[in-house]
C-alpha cells in the first residue's frame, strides 16, 4: 500500500503540471498568486520544489535574443522563369522552392511534411491517392488555394502546348501518355477536385515513391492569374501570384538581383522568421567571397582553391547535391555524334577524379546518371549499382582505350577528323569544365579532334538546347525526388529532358518495368540495368556529382538545403 503521504504529494505534483502547463500559456504577472492559492488549499502551507523551479521559468530569457529580419544570399546563374510548370534550371527551381507550396514540402532534413494538403492517403491498391487540403491556404493576391488549382496545374503541366520538360514525371497518372501525345483532351487527366479541398489521384499502377513526388515536383497554378498575364506570366515577379512562404519582387526577366519578401498570405507565416532574402547573381567565386568578407552577402560559394584554404574556417560548410553535371550530345545537330563509338571515346579520355577537383573542393566523380542520394527499398542506388560490377568500362579513364575507340568511330564515320562545339554556361565553373573537356579531348586525340569552346549566359544556353541547337552541351541535373526513375525516365525515347533524341528499346523496356514492378528488389534490378545500357552506350556523359563548398555566417540558423536548393522557410539570423 503506497503511504497516505506520497499520495498527497503525488496529487500535488500533479496539480502542479497543470497549473505549470497553465502559466507557460498566460502571463506570469498573476499566476504566481494564483499557484499559491492552489498550493495552500491543497497542502496547507506546504512548499513544492519543482514548483518553484517552474516559477523561475517567468524571466523573459527569450527576449534577451536579436534577431535580423533580412538575409543577403547569391546564386550562380539567372533566373529562367518563374513559371512553375516550364522550369528547367537549378535558380528557378530555388525560387520555385521558397514562392510556392505544393501537396506536401520536405522539411530541412528531407522529410516529407504536410503543405497545403493536411492529409495524404492512398487506397489499399496504391492506385488511388486522396489528398485533404487545408483550408487556411490562401494566394498572395488573397484567393484561397483549392483543389482545382492542382487540377489545372497538371493538367496544364502535361498539356503538349506547354512545352515543360517536366512531363515524363507523371506518366503513372491515368491517361498521362495519351495526353501528352495529344491524343485525349487534358481534362481526360485522372486527376480530379472534389469540392474546394478533396483532390484525388487516379494512377495506372501503384508509384512507392507518389508522396515524395507530390513534396517537390508540383506546385499549384491559379488559372485566373494565367489567363490575366497570359504570355507574360512568369517571365518576371509581378506576373505572378504565389502561396509560399515568400513572394519574389524585382526580378524583371533580365536583371541578376531580386528580392524574396516574407508572405503575409501564407497560411503559416508567424513561423516565417525573415522579412526579405536579397538575392544577386555572382558568377565570379573570387567576387561573391569578398562581398561575403565585406558584410555585403551572408553566404558566398567557394571554388577549389578557396575551398582548401577555408575548409578549417568558422563558417565553412559543404552542401551535398543530389545532382549529376555531365555532357549532352545531340544525335541530330551533328550526325557524328549519333556514332555510339565516338562518345564512349569521349567518355574514356575525361578523368573525372581531376574533373572534380579541379572546379571544386567537395565534388565527387560520377560513374553514373543517377544522383548519389537516390534510394530504393533503403538501399542507396549508386553504392548497390558499384556493388553489383555494374559500372560500365565507358565511365572510367582509359587513355589507350579512347584512342583505340576513336580510330574505330572514325573508321566507322569514314572520316579522318571530327569536329564539334562544347556549349556551356558563362561562369567561371563552367569555364573551368569545358577547358579541362577541351583539353583533354584534344591532347588524347591530338589533329584528329578539333574542340571549339563557346560560353553563353544561361538563358541562351537553356534555349538553344531545348531546341536542339547544340552540338555537345555541359550541363546538370538534379534529381526532382529521391528515385532513381526521376533521372533515368528523363532518358526515355521522346521525353523533353532527351534533349539528345537518343533512343533505345531495351532502356525504355527496362524503366517501363520498373515502374509496374511491386518487388522492390525486381524494381531495383530492371533500374540496373536500364542504367547500365546509359551508361554503355553514353548518350550522355556523365561528370561529377555536386558538392559545395560555402562560407555561411555562424548566425544564419535553420538554413534548408534539399535537392539542390536552399529554403529560407525556417531559417532565421540572430544579431
């Protein structure tokens, strides 16, 4: 039998959780009196520790912290559109990530968390998704965020008119592939509102990784908004409205600075810290480091050498992307680069493990297209990929072995020489790569290979590969959810991101099984081998996985990093 004291102090304690639960909630100018009270009648005068403790817990400690309200950041490249369903480029996926909110968002440690949808639920088949949206989510221009506006968005995402390059992530939704084709209406989508805050997902076979897509690659699109700006919207801030935590101002189309300002719409915005992120486009590591050092920015991106003499540094910090930087080539544009021989050739003369070093301090060589943070069924791809010797010959630096290819390509080609234009950004990064591949290429094959080096701004870049005007291309993707299938399907005959037109049954035959394939360990190896025909037969080649290199002042806290971009939804700077 417990004695009739402890249980009196057991109550008592009791009591006191309660009324200490109470007093963190009010204020503390009354409570005090009011504990005592209840102390007193309960204990006749007795004391309790721990309620005095929780009594010390009234000083304003809280206040005693500053905080900056504004944060001044960079990236390396403009804006290309703030359209969320056109966006191809890693800057304006940033600002896609901060400016809107989709289904579900992932949380600073990539997890999936609720966005506008408050419940997320798939039917016994996974066929079916039935996502419960918030009804606090509004627009900037104070509309509320409903069902319809992720109806339209997909629909109008695969709209074969829209021309995004996002189409090949939503082919398991019900008549995807009729649509894009242009076979079917977008309304035959299977996507469909019920009422303002139901929106249900008919898919043709069960997709393990749906939610995570549903975090990271669709965003809402506000019709009425589309129809008032029509061919202007997203091609600068004020054509457009957005249901994030921030909304951009002063980005214009052109100009390499902006602004993202604190969402007074957003239906989570007391948890928004920061007012403003002043953004600017620094293409030069060595300028943006001594705007760092200056004050004027709170964090710069390092190149290599920068890197090595900072990495011991207060403040230095290493971002690892899930990111893939390789070479496109264009099947049509230059007829002899549709020769399998001559690119495996290429692939072979580039060491990717100087490559890495020598445009940054935190790269790491890539053997494959795949990010190295995709994962399958808890395995990581790339690291199950090496484990099963399923890395391609092609992929690995072989002097002799290039040469050997090369002769053989020529021979194929009928030719003595063969000459192309490497295409690539106009930063210094870019510049760095595409003098290395020229290098290289030209010091392995000597007169036989002439390399002609051409940098352009981005958007100029973007434009002309899309379009297919482009010999070889040095470019980058990042993965849009952590599968595997969200690279490889961009490889698929006929997908926008095959900017190349490559084509190649058994790999469409191989991502076409993996996608019905309920057996992860099924799933993962038709994923192998649609990456090892990639890779041996080299429609691309790839480079380095992204690791950057920053100096981040030590008062910026809670700053997000996913897929590549970073999000200032949580993030705060103390004084």
């Amino acid at each position: 039998m417990v004695p009739r004291e402890n249980a009196l102090l057991d109550q008592i304690d009791l009591v006191g959780r309660f009324l200490f639960i109470r007093f963190k909630l009010r204020s503390c100018r009354n409570e005090d009196s009011i504990m005592k009270k209840w102390l007193k009648l309960l204990t006749g005068g007795m004391t309790m520790t721990g309620m005095a403790v929780s009594v010390s817990a009234c000083s304003n400690s809280s206040a005693s912290t500053k905080y900056d309200k504004s944060l001044s950041w960079m990236t390396t490249s403009e804006i290309q559109t703030l359209d969320q369903n056109k966006m191809v480029d890693t800057t304006s996926g940033e600002q896609a990530d901060n400016v809107f909110e989709g289904l579900n968002r992932l949380d600073n440690q990539g997890k999936i968390k609720p966005g506008v949808a408050t419940k997320s639920t798939a039917s016994k088949d996974g066929k079916t998704w039935t996502f419960t949206l918030r009804k606090n989510a509004k627009w900037s221009n104070g509309d509320p965020v409903v069902a319809e506006d992720f109806v339209y968005s997909l629909q109008r995402m695969l709209d074969p008119r829209t021309r995004s390059q996002q189409q090949n992530i939503y082919q398991a939704v019900k008549n995807a592939d009729a649509v894009v084709a242009g076979k079917v209406s977008p309304q035959k989508l299977g996507v469909e509102a019920k009422g303002k805050h139901t929106l249900v997902v008919h898919l043709t076979h069960p997709v393990p990784y749906f939610k995570m897509m549903t975090a990271s690659t669709w965003d809402p699109v506000n019709k009425k908004a589309v129809q008032k700006y029509g061919k202007k919207y997203g091609t600068a801030s004020k054509y457009m409205v957005y249901n994030g935590p921030f909304v951009s101002t002063g980005w214009t189309g052109t100009n390499l600075s902006w602004k993202l300002k604190k969402n007074n719409y957003y239906w989570d915005k007391k948890n928004v810290k920061l007012d403003t992120v002043n953004y600017s486009v620094q293409k030069t590591p060595s300028t943006d480091y001594n705007l760092y050092q200056s004050g004027k920015l709170d964090g710069a991106f390092l190149d290599t050498q920068a890197s090595k003499q900072l990495k011991n540094q207060k403040g230095y910090r290493v971002f690892n992307l899930d990111r893939t930087e390789y070479l496109t080539y264009s099947l049509t544009n230059n007829k002899d680069l549709a020769n399998a021989n001559l690119r495996r050739a290429v692939s072979m003369a580039l060491n990717r493990k100087v490559l890495a070093a020598t445009v940054g301090g935190a790269n790491t060589p890539a053997t494959t297209f795949t990010g190295p943070q995709e994962m399958v069924n808890g395995k990581n791809f790339n690291k199950y990929f090496a484990q099963t010797n399923a890395t391609s010959q092609y992929t690995n630096y072989d002097k002799k072995a290039s040469q050997k290819l090369y002769a053989q390509a020529l021979k194929e080609l009928g030719k003595s020489k063969v000459e192309f234009t490497l295409a690539g950004d106009d930063d210094d990064v870019s510049k760095k790569v595409m003098e290395y591949v020229q290098s290289q290429l030209e010091s392995t094959f000597g007169k036989k290979m002439v390399v002609n080096v051409k940098s352009m701004p981005k958007t100029t870049r973007v434009s002309n590969m899309l379009n297919g005007k482009y010999d070889v291309d040095f470019t980058g993707l990042t993965t849009s959810y952590n599968d595997p299938n969200s690279m490889l399907t961009t490889m698929k005959t006929g997908e926008n991101y095959n900017f190349g037109k490559w084509s190649n049954k058994k790999f469409d035959q191989y991502l076409d099984a993996s996608n019905d394939e309920m057996n992860p360990q099924k799933r993962l190896a038709d994923l192998v081998k649609a990456e090892e025909t990639l890779d041996n037969e080299q429609p691309l080649t790839p480079l380095y996985h992204d690791g950057q290199a920053w100096m981040v002042r030590e008062n910026v806290n809670n700053l997000g990093f996913t897929a590549g971009n970073f999000n200032f939804r949580d993030t705060y700077v103390t004084k």
